[in-house]
C-alpha cells in the first residue's frame, strides 16, 4: 500500500501539486496499487468546500484509494499563508502522529500494509518517519527532471562558488548540470525568485531529505529531458500524468471550470484559436495585463482567455482597458484545460511555462508563444524555445513590460510557421508513445513501466 502526501500550503499551491498527485495515485490504482491520500484536517476541509468535493469525487470512484487527515498543529483561526509558520507547525506536531496513524491503517489490512510513502517537497520530514519505521519513500516532484536535478546539485554549485550559503548566485554566468544538458542562467535558479525563506525552509530541507529517498519521481519522460534523467539512477520518468482525471469525464480541478468554453470552441475553426492561461499562481500587473488586452484584439483571431482574480483580491488588477472590445473571444475565469489543449480549435498557447501546462502542451501538440513569471518557468520556456524548438518567446520591452505590438507580432510570427508547428506534432507523439505499454522499444522509458517497476521494487523491497 502507497501512502501519498501532498506538499500543503494554502489552496493556490497545493493545486500545482495535488493534480500530479491525484493523476499518479490513479495510475497505481490500476496497477492493483492501494492507496492511502493523506491530507491536513484544514486543507482537506478547504479543498473540499472550495471545489465542491472535486477532489473526493474524483478519486472515490477507485475503491483501492482511501483518504485519511492529520491535525496541522495551528488553530483554525491561524494564519495560513504564512508558510514559515504553517511549516514548523506540521514539522514540531505531524511527526508525532504519523506512526500511530500507520499503525492504525496497517492494523485495518493485515495483507496490505503500508510499503511505500511518496512526499512532495516540504515534506520530507516524513520520509524521516517512513525511514525510522522501515518504510521505503519516494519524493514526487511536480516540477520537471530539470529542476528537481538542480535541487539535487546544490551542494555542488556552493562548492564550486556558483550560489552562496543562501541560495544566491555569486555572479552571472551561465552553467551546465551535466554536458548534454542545455545551458542555463544562474539568475533564472528555481528558488531564486522566491528568495532566502523559501530556499532556507523548503529547498533546502528538500536537498537533504532526498537521500532517504529510493527514488526521486518526475512528472516527465526521458524523451524530453534524458539529460536530466542522466544525472542519478534515482530519478524515475513516471509522466506525462495526463490521461488519469479524463476518465468519465472526471477533473482534478479544485476550482470550478466554465465548460462553456468548449461548447464556444466547437463553433471555431481549425487552429484558429489563440488560448491564454498564466496558470493558479501568476496575477499580472494591471499595465501588462492592459497591453495583453489590446494585443488580442490586434490579432485577427479569435482567443480563449483564462482570467483568474488576483491572490490578494485586489480587483483592479483585472481592470480592462476601455478601449478594450473583446468582441473577438472568450473570457473565463478557469478552463478544463487539457480538454481545451486538445481541441482541435485550438491554434496556438500563450503560457507562464508552468510544468503542468508544458506537459498537457507538448501532449498535445499545441505551440507555445512563452511569458514566463518566475521560478522553473525560465528553465521550461529554454526547454519550449531552444531545446524542443515548439514555441517563442515574448520579449520586454526597456520598461520591463511585454507591448501589445510583440504579442501581435509573435502570435502571427508563430501561426505562420509550420516547422513549429511540425516540431509540436512530432514532439505529441513521442510523448504519447510513453503511454503505450506494447510495441515500445526497450530503450525507451515509458511511464506505464516506470510505474509498474515502481510498485514492483516497493513489494520487493517491503519483504527484504
């Protein structure tokens, strides 16, 4: 039996990794796996009344998933969003619970004890736990192989001088995580953006944690990124996860979708659909957001605009500009998006470069026009636009804003070139082949075997 625990910090955050998590936990369901869902009392709560019980009904259909909470140690009325907090909390009070918790669980089947517990980041402390108990874990990481390799090679960059004690790069330059890795720059490390208490409280109790890990799960294929995969036996291809929430028409979403939107695409033409979404967490500025408005009514296409309010519910962040007629598209406040990435309508993807938007992208063949806000987003729009070659970017201007003049140029730069265009649709199918269980060759690394040599590994090493 798997025991899946989610990195918890407030709603926004905890979709980025409940959806891999979710589409993962139903992948082993199918493969005779149990799983037991492990969640905080407050954010199961949450969750479940933000989303109308999305995520239960979701996974309730599988009779091998159970959910199971644990107390996070605050009061109800304790502030959340401090994560500093949130996360002394769950590490001082968690840790005492979760072995009596295991022993219930494991005293309920005999036959189907608890083998194997999967974490994502900031929860390391119960790899700890699964160690001290005998129990085998595995880090899931939502990120791609990249990112969760540069984590892996902290200790590296601060003896060779490249980051400081805090995480900082200590001069700009650009860097290799291994020779047949593309180059990157230091300024654009994951956990720079998110400065000193991000990388003092999670990146680093993630670095060093990970060796009581026996494998570091990533939410790729080898295909996409084999360089990464390269640098430690430990890391696991077990993607795309991308298949598992369309069953019955089921969604992991925890906030509401407007399907509408794709009633709305059935009466577009082929590929003749901008579609725009910048993810959960991105808000953008009011001025960008003005010029992205303008820019979509300069193009000649119809678009499908994904408008989230802002984190701080500040409204005006979503103020249109009065000279803004939309007349043209669709505006919603969240999207079924893989359903809308593989609509045959849909001709081009402005996106943040979030890994779950990559993955559903490249599955589905879809090109990107890149704007990425933050974190890994740098790292997967060089992998988009130099690497895999699907996608441009869109440049700032002197102001550090993206005009509404390079949009128009770059969606009409993009919609014109059918070598990218080409490049997606090859780029579809060799990550659609990592869903094949039959007829692959044996050198490629498939998520269907990823998987079951997964669960095949934890049975056998359980009974050693």
């Amino acid at each position: 039996m798997m025991m899946i625990f989610p990195y918890l910090v407030n709603e926004l955050k905890f979709l980025r990794h409940i959806n891999p998590l979710t589409q993962f936990s139903n992948v082993l369901t199918k493969h005779g796996c149990k799983v037991t869902f492990l969640h905080t009392e407050f954010s199961h709560k949450r969750a479940k009344i933000a989303a109308g019980y999305a995520q239960d009904n979701n996974l309730k259909g599988c009779s091998n998933i159970n959910f199971v909470t644990l107390p996070d140690g605050l009061d109800p009325e304790d502030d959340r969003s401090d994560i500093v907090k949130l996360l002394v909390s769950m590490e001082r009070s968690m840790p005492l619970l979760l072995p009596k918790l295991i022993e219930d669980i494991n005293a309920l089947d005999v036959n189907n004890k608890i083998t194997c517990i999967v974490v994502t980041i900031s929860m390391g402390w119960a790899l700890q736990v699964a160690h001290k108990l005998g129990i085998k874990g595995a880090f899931l990481f939502p990120f791609s192989a990249t990112t969760s390799a540069s984590v892996y090679c902290i200790p590296r960059f601060m003896h060779d001088g490249i980051i400081d004690s805090d995480g900082i790069p200590t001069k700009k330059q650009e860097i290799q995580l291994s020779p047949n890795m593309p180059m990157m720059d230091t300024k654009n490390l994951p956990w720079v953006s998110l400065g000193k208490i991000f990388f003092d409280n999670i990146v680093q109790d993630v670095m060093h944690n990970m060796e009581l890990a026996e494998w570091w799960l990533c939410n790729s294929a080898y295909d996409l990124e084999p360089g990464a995969f390269s640098i430690s036996p430990k890391f696991l291809p077990i993607g795309p996860l991308i298949e598992s929430d369309n069953n019955n028409n089921k969604s992991s979403s925890f906030w509401q979708e407007d399907t509408t939107c794709l009633e709305w695409l059935d009466q577009q033409q082929p590929q003749s659909v901008v579609y725009v979404s910048f993810g959960s967490l991105a808000v953008m500025e009011s001025k960008q957001l003005k010029e992205l408005a303008l820019a979509l009514d300069l193009i000649d296409k119809p678009f499908l605009w994904v408008v989230r309010t802002s984190n701080d519910d500040n409204k005006g962040n979503n103020t249109y500009p009065n000279e803004f007629h939309g007349s043209k598209g669709k505006i919603v406040s969240w999207a079924p998006q893989k359903k809308v990435l593989n609509h045959s309508a849909i001709a081009c993807f402005i996106s943040h470069c979030g890994w779950n938007s990559v993955i559903e992208s490249v599955s589905s063949g879809v090109p990107f026009l890149c704007c990425p806000f933050s974190s890994d987003q740098f790292w997967n729009k060089s992998y988009i636009c130099e690497v895999w070659k699907v996608g441009i970017g869109l440049d700032k201007d002197e102001n550090g804003f993206i005009s509404k003049e390079e949009i128009r140029k770059k969606v009409e730069q993009l919609l014109q070139d059918e070598t990218i265009k080409e490049r997606s649709l090859k780029l579809k199918q060799v990550i659609r082949n990592n869903l094949v269980e039959a007829g692959q060759s044996s050198k490629n690394h498939q998520m269907y075997n990823a998987v079951r040599n997964f669960f095949h590994l934890t049975k056998l090493l359980s009974v050693q």
